[in-house]
C-alpha cells in the first residue's frame, strides 16, 4: 500500500495537461505523477523538468536516455522506475536484444563504445558513494560533447529524485507496467516488490 495515494488523473487541469507527455512515453499518467499533483506545483514543476531533461538536443537518443535511467534505476533498487525506463526504452526503439542484454553491456557489439561510457557514468553517479572517478569522466569527454554530457547527468538526476519518490512512497505500479517489467526484465530478479 503507497504511502500516499494518487489522485484522479483529471484531478488538476494544469497537471492534466501537462501529464499528457508521459501518454507518448509510457501510454499512462504514472501515480508518481498522480500523487505528487497533491502539491500541483511539485507536480508542474516535475513535469517540466522531465519534459526538459528527456529533450534531445544532441545526439544522446531517447532510447538511449531510458536506457541510462533503467541503468540507474536497477543500480538503486527502485523496481518502479526499472519497469518505467525498461517500457520507455522499448516505445523509443530499444531492441529486444538491447533490451534483453543491458547489462552485459561492456562486453557487447550491441552498445557503441559512446553508450558505454555513458552506461558506466550512470552506474557510477547513481552509486552511494558517488564513484564518478576521472578514467569515467575521460570516456565520457572522448565520446560526448559538454551539452551531453549535461542531459546524461540530467537523466541520472532525475531519476535519482524518482528513485527515492517511488521507493519511499511506495507507488503503485500501473498495470502497464507491471507488464513491461514481467515482459522485459524476465531474465533478471526484478519485481514489483512493494509497488502493490
């Protein structure tokens, strides 16, 4: 059970209107968003961030910013967010094999060596304690320009405030999601845990 139930998706017009991205993103309003909009400025302010953050304005790809949100979500443990970008990734291109092989990354002709470095950085900027070193930050500089590596480190933000959102609250997980996580992250440990 959440720690705070989520409104009504009509709760709030300007929520409302602004939750709209996530139906391009996920096909749903998650309840994260649904329970933030008990303060809809927590929840505005949310949403734009969001919007700002998953924007493209490089080459870093919409896939590939779920992917880095999946990547940070699993190192922390929050298995709402896992079954989110795992969904996400899939609606923005994410191959089955993609998909199904993240962390094998390093070892797989499947990922660019620009996606490995920034799969290392969210690895490492998403650990407690922070372990970005410099032999990271020197891959990421080979492989990405200073904008980029400003909207990486946006996603692993982001998701970091989701992270502790989700798993401290206790969101329930959307039966979209809860699908795409018995779906896609069958070959893992993963499960809806206490996203009931």
């Amino acid at each position: 059970m959440p720690l705070v139930k989520p409104l009504a998706c009509d709760e709030n017009p300007e929520v409302t209107e602004l939750a709209k991205f996530f139906n391009e993103t996920l096909g749903f309003c998650p309840n994260s968003v649904l329970t933030m909009q008990r303060r809809p400025a927590i929840a505005t302010a949310f949403i734009n961030l969001n919007k700002a953050v998953m924007a493209n304005e490089g080459r870093v790809t919409s896939e590939q910013k779920r992917l880095i949100g999946y990547l940070t979500s699993a190192n922390t443990g929050c298995r709402y967010c896992e079954a989110h970008t795992i969904l996400a990734a899939e609606r923005y291109g994410g191959s089955e094999a993609r998909l199904a092989n993240i962390w094998s990354f390093r070892d797989s002709d499947l990922y660019t060596e620009a996606e490995k470095a920034a799969f290392e950085f969210a690895l490492a900027a998403s650990s407690v304690p922070n372990a970005v070193d410099s032999e990271i930050a020197d891959a990421l500089h080979q492989h990405w320009d200073e904008g980029e590596i400003v909207e990486i480190l946006g996603v692993i933000a982001l998701f970091g405030y989701l992270n502790r959102w989700n798993d401290s609250m206790g969101t329930t997980m959307e039966d979209g999601a809860v699908n795409a996580g018995e779906r896609l992250l069958n070959n893992s440990s993963w499960s809806r845990g206490k996203h009931i």
